[in-house]
C-alpha cells in the first residue's frame, strides 16, 4: 500500500468510525438512564432535567467545534470530543454522587456538540473526494451503532451485569476511534484563517444556513418526539401490553436504518429535492396515521413511517450544509448543527405539555406540522 493511498483509505474507514462511535455513545446513555437513575437516587423530573442540560451543553460544544477548526482544524475538534465524551462516560459509570454526576453529563454535553459537528464537517471533506454521495452510510452507521448499543444494554442486564459496564467500554471504543483519528482523520481546513483580513473573507451565507437548519430542525423535532413518547404513547395511551410498548420505538429505528441505507441510491437516481419532498409526505402520513387511528398496528407502522423520514432529511441536510461554501463548510455545518438542539428540545418538550395518555396520539401532529411548513424551502437542496 503506497502512502497516497494509505490515508486516503484510513480515512474513509475513520470518518465513518466516527459517526458510529457517537450513535453508540448516545444510546448508551440514553439506555443506561434507569440503572443511573436508580444508583443515584434521582427521579424522572432530574433526569428530563439532566437530558435538557445535556443538550444545552452540546449546543456549547458545537461552538467549540466551530472555534477549533477555525484555528486548528476539524480534526483537532472530533478528536478533543470524542476525548471528551469518553472522560464524561468514565465518570457517569463510577460515580454514586448526583453533584459528580450532573458534572459528568455537562462534560458528556460538551463532548456530544463538539462530535455532532466536527463528525459532519469531516463527512464534508470526505464526501469531496467521492463522486458519489456518502452521508446515507455515514448515518447509516450511527443508527446501526445505536441499535447495537440498545442490544448491548439489553444482553448485559439479562445476565445480571451493572448497566453502568456498557458506559465503560463505549468510553474505550470512542478513545479508541480518537486516537485512530489523529493520524487519519482529514487535516485540512474549511474556514477561514483568524489571521485572514475581512475583506478578503468569503461571508456565511446566513439565508442558505437557515433554509438548512430547519430541515434539521423539523428532523430532530421528529426524532425527539418520537424516542422521548412512543412508548409512553403505547403504554399509557394504548394499553398495550409491555412486550409491545418497545416495537414503536424499535420500528422507527429499524426504519431509519433502512431509509439511511437507502438515501444515497435514492439521491443518485431522482435527485436531493425529490428524495426529500417524499421523507416528508411519509413522515406526515405516519404522523396522522398515529393521530388518527389510535390502535397499536397503526401506531407503530406511523412512528415506522416517521423514522424513515427523519433518517433521510438529517443526512440530505448536512450534505448540503458541506456544499453551500465549501472554503468555509466548518462554519456552515457548525451553525446548522446547532438547530439539532432546538428540535431536540422541541420534541421532547412541547408533545408533554400540550397531551397525555390517549390524546397524546393528537399531538404527534405537531411535528407533522412542522415537516409541512418545510416544503418551500426543499429547493435548498438542490445543488
């Protein structure tokens, strides 16, 4: 192996490392909760409490992403979070103390928005060397990485094992893929220089990052809506028995992985704007679906169909987020990233407050609508 083609070839084996290290960290958080919960002694109002100061944490880190690769580039920023996150997992797993471990969630916060951004603006100067696109697998790989981790978490508390030991080794997984990194992730840099004079700087393209941030925004409303109440919807709501109340969730993921899989194809053969104006027509449908017919089948064929949508937009957008100015796509992906939380935040949030038990169903149109008043802006898409 020549050493042009040595690096090249690391690299598009790091980048998606990456993507898949993130998709396993947050599940593993995510499905670790109950046994930190328990260990610590907090109830379910602290830990929504710690779920929403970990995503303000991460819109911090995606600040940090931006300053570091505008001075140092985006490889220094994936390889710092990832370090990051994995000392906040270390100390989430050992800790008893709700002090220590409200510290652990803010560093963890921190590392998660400082991965988020820099992964992407890595798979930016990855899909450059591709004719073809790429960020479909890229994501691909996070939701496999993610189903994988609430498979892990499943197998080591059905033999009895502390919950808290799939902490320790995503945390060993992700310095592992830092250290991989730091001789195979991209150096280069896309932003601009701090020494640069202004008049020579290219400036952002603000409408471009807004039409592109609510994209993501209505995705991750979705996604949040979902993860945070489908099974609260299925179980309080439905009545469903509690083998059943994990298939919503378990479809939507399913789903994303398979629109994931399919994203790039799709865009290859009709195009970005199109691929896109079909995620949402089904998510829509699926949304409605879960509004209108309040049956278990239905429910989890909607939140299936929203799944399929939200894995598709989320690549699409930062694809085009990596294109809109290229000599300056940290910066763009940064700023759209941050759009990430607020739908985070939005999904979990908003469906609680406005319905519960069986009207719960209703409120699921919210993000529907949402996904509609998207439509105008799809053209973004377009190269």
């Amino acid at each position: 192996m020549n050493t042009v083609t040595a690096p090249r070839t690391a690299r598009r084996g790091a980048v998606p490392a990456s993507y898949a290290a993130q998709g396993l960290g947050y599940a593993t958080v995510v499905t670790a909760l109950p046994a930190i919960k328990d260990r610590v002694g907090i109830d379910d109002m602290t830990v929504s409490l710690l779920l929403l100061g970990t995503c303000l944490a991460a819109a911090l880190g995606s600040i940090l992403a931006d300053v570091v690769a505008v001075r140092r580039g985006s490889r220094v920023a994936l390889v710092g979070g990832l370090a990051i996150q994995a000392i906040g997992l270390f100390v989430i797993a050992a800790t008893g103390s709700f002090e220590v471990l409200l510290i652990a969630v803010m560093v963890y916060g921190v590392g998660l928005g400082a991965v988020d951004a820099s992964s992407n603006m890595q798979g930016a100067l990855l899909q450059r060397r591709h004719p073809q696109p790429i960020f479909g697998r890229l994501y691909a790989g996070y939701t496999a990485a993610a189903i994988l981790a609430t498979l892990g978490t499943a197998a080591v508390l059905g033999a009895s094992a502390p919950a808290t030991l799939t902490l320790v080794v995503t945390a060993i997984v992700q310095l592992a893929v830092a250290a991989w990194g730091v001789i195979a992730f991209d150096p280069a840099r896309a932003a601009h220089q701090t020494h640069d004079e202004p008049r020579r700087r290219t400036p952002l393209p603000r409408r471009a990052i807004w039409a592109v941030g609510a994209i993501v925004f209505a995705a991750f409303v979705i996604d949040s809506a979902v993860s945070s109440w489908s099974t609260i919807y299925l179980t309080d709501g439905l009545q469903a028995e509690p083998a059943v109340t994990p298939l919503g969730y378990a479809a939507y993921l399913a789903a994303m992985l398979v629109a994931r899989l399919g994203t790039d194809p799709a865009v290859r053969a009709v195009g970005a704007v199109r691929v896109g104006v079909a995620a949402i027509l089904l998510a829509v449908a699926g949304a409605v679906l879960v509004a209108v017919w309040p049956v278990v089948p239905a429910a989890i064929i909607g939140f299936a169909a929203m799944g399929a949508a939200s894995g598709t937009l989320v690549p699409l957008a930062f694809a085009r987020a990596g294109e809109v100015l290229p000599e300056r796509s940290d910066e763009v992906i940064a700023r759209v990233n941050l759009f990430n939380y607020a739908g985070a935040v939005t999904g979990a949030v908003v469906l609680g407050l406005v319905a519960t038990g069986p009207a719960l169903g209703v409120a699921f149109l919210i993000p529907a609508a949402v996904l509609a008043a998207l439509l105008p802006v799809l053209r973004t898409l377009r190269r």
